[in-house]
C-alpha cells in the first residue's frame, strides 16, 4: 500500500515539474515581433568623419552594427540581439560582455520611414535609409568644421537640432513634437563656399519651403545662419 501511495506521488511529482519545465520553456521561447516598427528591417546608414556606419535592426531582435571600414562600431559584435521599450522608446542591448566602447541602452528620439535618431549615452546619431542615402566623391564637406556636429539651440522651452552631414546628409529638427520637422521637408544639401550658401534639396510640396541657408559665421563654439528671415543661433550638442 505504501509503495502504491509512494509511486502515485512521485508520478504527480514528475506531471508538475515537466508541466513547469514546458511553460518555462515557452515563456523563454517567445518570439519577439518589432516588425510594426520604422526603424526595423531596415538598413540605416550615416557618415562620421573617418568612415560610414550601417545599422540593422531585425524585426526578431537581433541586430547588426558595423563600420565601412569592416570593423564592428562600439562592440556591436559582442552583442546578442536587443529588446525596445515602446513606453520609454528605449533600445537595450543584450551583450555577451560589456567593454568601455559600448552603450547598452540607447534612447530612440526620432524613427520614421524617413529617418532614424538614436541617442548613444548623449551623442545624438542620426541615420538615413540605404535607398536615400546619397555619398559621392564630389560631395566632401569634412574641411568645414560645421559639419559633421550636432547644433542646438533653446526655442519655446525646446531643443532644436540642426545637423550638416560632411557628405551632404541633412536634419533640422525639434525634440518638442508640436514643432515643426525640416527633416521631412529637405534631407540632403550642397555647399557653396565662396557666398555660404547652403542649397537644400526640398522633398516636400510645400511651395512655401525656403531652399536657402546663408552660413555667416561658425567656429568651435558658435553656428550662425540666417533662415526662412530670421538669424539663429546654435551651440554644439
């Protein structure tokens, strides 16, 4: 009787641990789906001063991150996949070790279809998508030292961003939502020198769009440029 009773609740024993063991094994196992979102299945590349960067974030999680140059950017080899926080639009990295070079939480300030702004631990990285973007040999604005720089300045309680690619990539914008985007109205430019002027060139339909920004000064710690009428002044980020 007692080996009855013995044998009856080892079985059961065995029924709750294997039940157990399956659940754990689906809940480890759950798919992750970011496929709703701008920024995945999407290979987004910017320009730094020594190379251009290509960033691929899958819809599964896992992601690819690497330099022209062959060379991971940040460590990104050591890194698994990611997971993204809609409610704090934060990215994290899940890394088989972390080292100095790498940011583990990354903050998504801008995604669309058009654009992607991520923010690395301050550094603000902006990219655009492979099919838009544009870099050719006769377009090189590295010399100028604003390029290549995010520049900031304080409107309405807001932060506006103003950045001039070196290969002539393009972003104005502000961190408040219910200002306006230049981003979506002109994403690449060209430089003239001689006068300081900036030639946009204008994706929107708005015929209303100023095409033009006059550089007048800039160095280390100071942008200015006349816009659409008005003088502004910008700060590096």
């Amino acid at each position: 009787m007692k080996k009855r009773i013995f044998s009856a609740i080892l079985a059961i024993s065995l029924v709750i641990a294997l039940g157990s063991f399956i659940t754990a094994c689906k809940e480890t196992d759950k798919a992750v789906d970011y496929s709703g979102y701008a920024f995945a299945e999407v290979n987004w590349i910017r320009d730094t001063e020594v190379c251009t960067e290509t960033l691929h974030l899958s819809k599964d999680g896992s992601l690819s991150y690497s330099c022209s140059c062959g060379n991971p950017v940040n460590d990104a080899d050591l890194i698994e996949g990611y997971t993204y926080d809609d409610s704090t639009k934060t990215i994290t990295f899940d890394a088989i070790e972390t080292t100095d070079e790498m940011v583990t939480k990354v903050k998504v300030v801008k995604s669309n279809d058009e654009s992607l702004v991520l923010d690395f631990d301050g550094e603000k990285r902006e990219f655009v998508p492979e099919d838009k973007y544009v870099h050719t040999e006769e377009v090189d604005y590295n010399e100028f030292s604003f390029t290549n720089m995010n520049w900031e300045r304080e409107i309405d309680g807001c932060t506006e961003i103003i950045n001039f690619g070196p290969f002539g990539s393009f972003s104005y914008y502000c961190l408040c939502r219910d200002h306006k985007d230049y981003s979506t109205v002109a994403e690449f430019y060209t430089y003239d020198s001689e006068t300081g002027t900036v030639t946009l060139e204008i994706i929107s339909e708005d015929e209303n769009i100023a095409d033009t920004i006059k550089i007048v000064s800039y160095d280390n710690e100071k942008l200015i440029i006349e816009y659409d009428g008005e003088t502004l002044e910008f700060i590096p980020g």
